[in-house]
C-alpha cells in the first residue's frame, strides 16, 4: 500500500511538472512572436535608414549623368569640338562626384569623349546604353573598368534640337568606395540583385553569395551552406552557422528597391527577443513551481496532520512523561540562567567602577595640562609687574596685576569646565567671536612669544566670525596649538607662526589655521592619540595629552581639528560651525 501510494505521488509530481513545462513553453513561444514585433519594426527602420543611404549615394552619379549629357562641351562633340577639352569637363566632374569613370559615346557607340580610358566594352551594347538610346536612363550594374571589381552604371540620353537621341553619357561607380562609410556597422545589410547575388553589402566576406531555394545559400566560390528558415507568428527567422559575422539566429527583412534594381535584406538579431521570452517563461514557470509547492507543502501538512491525529491517543501518555522531564530540566535551566545574570551584573558592576578609576586617572593628567598654561601666563605677568614696580612705572604693574587676576579667573572657569567634562555634562555651545579668542591666547603668550623670539603674522579679519563654541575651551585649543608650534620650532633659524581666519559662507563654517615653520609632524596618523608625543621623556608639558584633548573639544562643539605637513612646517585647521545671526 505505501509503494502504491508512493507511486500516485511520483505520477502527480510528473503531471505538474508536465503541464508546467507546457504552459511556460507557450507562454514563451507568445512572448517570443510579441518580442519579435519591435525588433521588427526596429529592423524595417534600419533597412529603410540604409536603402535610402545606397540609393542616395548612388542618386549624385545619376544626377551628375542627367545633367551633364547636355554640356556645351559635350554637344560639340557632334559638329567637331573638342575632344581635349569635352575630356578635361569629364575628368572634372568625375573626380568632384566620385565617379570612376565619365565617358559619352554617339549613337555608333563610339567613345568621343572619357575621363579616362577602360570603359568595358560590354556596356557599348549593354542595357544601360540601348535605354538611354532609346532616350531613358539607363541603370545597370556588374564589372567595372579596370581594378573596379563591382560597378553601378548611369546612362543619360543627349538630345539635338529636334529631340532626337544624339548621345549618352555614361557614368561608372565604384561600389566598394561607397561601401567603405558602412562596411562592418550593425546590423548585416545585403543588396541582392534580381537574380539573388549580393552585390553590395556591409559584410565584405558575403559578397558573391546567391541564394537557391527557400533554406540554400551557395558561396562565391560554390560551396553550398543550409540555412533552417522558420516563421514563427509570419515573421521570418534564419539559423545559421557558417558565418561568425551574421547573427546565429536573424529576423529576415526585405526591401524592394527598383530604382537600382537591387532587394535590400536586413539580418537582424533575435537573441536579445529570445532571452526576453525565455525570461518571461521562467518567472511563469518558477511561479508555477512556487505554488505548486505551496500547494504540495499544504496537501502535505493536511496529511501528516491526519497521520498525527491517528496516533495522538497512543501517545499522550508518552508525551506526559517526556513533558515531566521537559519541566524538570526547565526549572534548572532558569536556575542557571539566573544565576548567569547575577554574574553579569557583578562584572559590569566591576567593569563600570574600572572605567571609572580609569577616567580619573587621565582627567588627573588632563588637569595638570589644561592649568600649566595659565600658570605660566601669571608667573609671566608677575615677573612684568615686579619689572615694572622697579622702574616705577605703578600704572603698568597694576595692568599686569589685573591680568593675573583675569587668569586666576580664567584657570577657575578651566576647572569649572574639566568638572563638568568630568561629570559628561559639558558646558553648551553659544555664539562666541573667533578673533577676539585667538587675540586672548595671543595675550596670554605674549611673555613666551618674546622670550622665544617667535614672530606672528596675525591679520584680523574683515568681518565678524561668529562660531558656535566655548570661549575658554577653545581658547585652551588655540594656546595649545600656539605653544607646539613654538616648541616645535626651537632652534629653528626662522621662527614664525601665521594664524588666518578662512569664513566659507557656502558651507556654513569658518576654518582657524595655525601654520608654523618647524620641522613639521613625524607621524601623522597618531597625532591625536592619548599620550603621544615627539618631546623627550621628562620635558615640560610632555604628556603627550593636549592635542588628544583639543581633538576631544573641537568635536564637542560640533567640529574638526585637522593636522598635515605643508611646504616649510605643519599646518593645523580648527573647523567650526557658523553660528547664524539672530533676527
């Protein structure tokens, strides 16, 4: 019974997969004729684009045979003219059109005038001439002259005064030379003569080829090669596989063109069509297989389903027994879940208190760092008082006094600022002049740039730049940057720090760039690292913190500290935002 069954499943599976691959095969084959459409009409465009450029290519030579079979030069051909000088026009003319040959002959088909000399002898008797002859332009095609393998031929009636055909004139074109502009271009275009042989085409490798029968094509050397013809929705499809240069599989198209007695034929590429419609038959059938599946999945689920129900009374006792032991195992599971999750908060517990004794530690450097520079500002300004009470001047040391209170002041907003960065609560952004702080960390230099003879090219600018940022922090920035450059460039022959305030109004920022003349940064990408510096071990302010702090403030306002090497030193760029102005 089980085989049985098995076997109506595998009968079922194949019947789906039959029909499926049925349906997707006619849905591919509609896709397939409904592709072809545009790929026809496509196709009739680029036939008719390249009929009408042959035909208007060949039409100058024509206009040129009909218009100059009545030149004065020609016509006194007939009462002794001369030949020289009927030549001279002819040779003329032919060079300017393309022509390979000008030649007109009398009614005896004898040749009074050429551009050159090799007319076959064929065409004397040939159709063009007895057309023209008969006063009607002749157009032929076949042999040219000398070196032309292929030709076209225009014969062109002259006409006496009582309208009688006195002469014609006949011009020969090279039909290789106007195949050079379109030899090789996309798709293959033939022109067949009336008896099936390409004379023209973009395909130099098919020319000679005749046609014999609905599915033979014979090469020009003679060998014939089969072509499968198929009309799939009327429309006509060649196989093909004798010629790398021709589409394996080409939509025919044909174009009659009786002004030159020549059918254009278009080969064009049904391959893209093809995979459009074996795509669209493999979404219907990968569709098709989906919900089959489903639908199997589902008959399969009813019927295991079914199966279970069966057997449910014979195992619940089962079930109870395996549910018992389930919950036993379940109850130490938690137990030891919950014990895992006393362990966790313990170690973040320890974790969080080393973060903690971790972030001390550095603050407790960073304070260090951040108060040395005001400091040194009040021990300058002291040593300028005492000077100045010695020289008597009261007035001078009273100012130095005032600014040793002014940076008693400023170390106690410092502090004010490192206990808020050490609390995470920094102090908020606000609209602060950019200029007026780089001229305070200037002040507070001022001792230490004259002691060290560095000099500062400084230009306020223009206008007022506005930022958004924390006065004593990002002075604290610029003094630091100040103080590396002037350490930097000890002992250094030129020593000169230049400071520009750059607004970029499109950008909304405004860059502060502090360029100096040292030997410039030994190592860019850890510049901004905690506790990196190039100073010796031991040297004053040699921590290596400050530039790892000025990062940390810039960007809490919202900004960018930059460093590079520049032609002559370092070049270090604060970028902040613009604060906008308030209505």
């Amino acid at each position: 019974m089980r085989r049985g069954f098995l076997q109506s499943r595998a009968a079922l599976v194949i019947l789906a997969l039959a029909a499926t691959a049925a349906l997707a095969g006619v849905v591919g084959r509609s896709a397939y004729v409904q592709a072809l459409g545009p790929v026809a009409a496509r196709g009739q465009s680029d036939l008719e684009l390249a009929s009408d450029r042959l035909v208007t290519q060949l039409q100058r030579f024509r206009e040129f045979a009909v218009l100059s079979a009545d030149h004065p030069a020609l016509v006194a051909l007939h009462d002794g003219g001369s030949r020289a000088e009927a030549g001279t026009m002819l040779l003329r003319a032919a060079d300017r059109s393309g022509a390979v040959l000008a030649a007109y002959l009398d009614r005896d088909g004898q040749v009074l005038a050429a551009s050159e000399a090799g007319l076959p002898d064929w065409v004397r008797v040939g159709e063009p001439l007895r057309r023209a002859f008969d006063g009607a332009l002749g157009v032929a095609h076949g042999p040219g002259p000398a070196g032309v393998a292929r030709a076209f031929y225009f014969a062109a009636p002259s006409f006496s005064a009582d309208g009688q055909v006195r002469g014609a004139l006949v011009v020969v074109v090279d039909v290789a030379r106007l195949e050079r502009d379109w030899r090789g271009s996309l798709p293959a275009v033939l022109f067949v003569d009336r008896g099936g042989e390409v004379f023209a085409t973009n395909r130099s490798e098919l020319l000679g080829w005749r046609r014999e029968g609905a599915a033979t094509l014979v090469s020009a050397e003679g060998a014939p090669r089969e072509v499968q013809v198929r009309r799939p929705g009327g429309y006509t499809v060649w196989a093909q596989r004798f010629s790398p240069y021709i589409p394996a599989r080409a939509l025919r198209l044909e174009a009659d063109l009786p002004v030159i007695g020549m059918t254009g034929v278009l080969l064009v590429d049904v391959a893209p069509a093809a995979r459009l419609a074996a795509l669209q038959a493999a979404v219907v059938a990968a569709g098709l297989l989906f919900f089959g599946m489903l639908l199997w999945l589902a008959l399969e689920r009813r019927r295991a389903l079914a199966e279970a129900n069966q057997v449910l009374e014979a195992r619940v006792s089962a079930r109870t027994r395996a549910l018992e032991q389930s919950n036993v195992a379940l109850r130490r599971e938690i137990a030891e879940r919950q014990e895992a999750e006393a362990a966790l908060k313990r170690a973040q517990a320890e974790l969080v208190q080393a973060s903690k004794l971790s972030a001390l530690g550095k603050m407790s450097a960073g304070i260090s760092h951040e108060l040395n520079q005001p400091l040194m500002a009040i021990r300058s300004f002291a040593e300028n008082g005492a000077a100045f009470l010695e020289r008597g001047r009261a007035e001078r040391a009273a100012e130095n006094l005032g600014r040793i209170s002014d940076m008693a002041n400023r170390m106690g907003r410092i502090i004010k600022n490192l206990r808020a960065f050490a609390k995470a609560e920094p102090e908020p952004a606000r609209r602060i002049g950019l200029a007026a702080v780089v001229e305070s960390a200037l002040e507070v230099l001022a001792r230490r740039i004259e002691e060290t003879g560095t000099e500062i090219d400084w230009q306020r600018p223009d206008r007022a730049t506005v930022v958004l940022g924390g006065e004593v922090r990002l002075g604290q920035v610029v003094v630091n940057l100040l103080s590396n450059a002037m350490e930097a460039m000890a002992g250094r022959e030129t020593r000169r720090i230049t400071i520009r305030i750059v607004p970029d109004d499109a950008a909304g920022l405004v860059r502060l760039t502090v360029r100096d003349t040292g030997p410039g940064i030994a190592d860019l990408s850890r510049i901004f690292d905690p506790f990196y510096s190039t100073k010796e071990v031991g040297a004053e302010e040699g921590m290596g913190l400050g530039l790892s702090i000025s990062y940390g403030i810039v960007e809490g306002f919202g900004g960018k500290l930059r460093g590079e090497n520049v032609e002559g030193g370092a070049l270090f760029t604060i970028e902040l935002q613009q604060a906008r102005e308030i209505a």
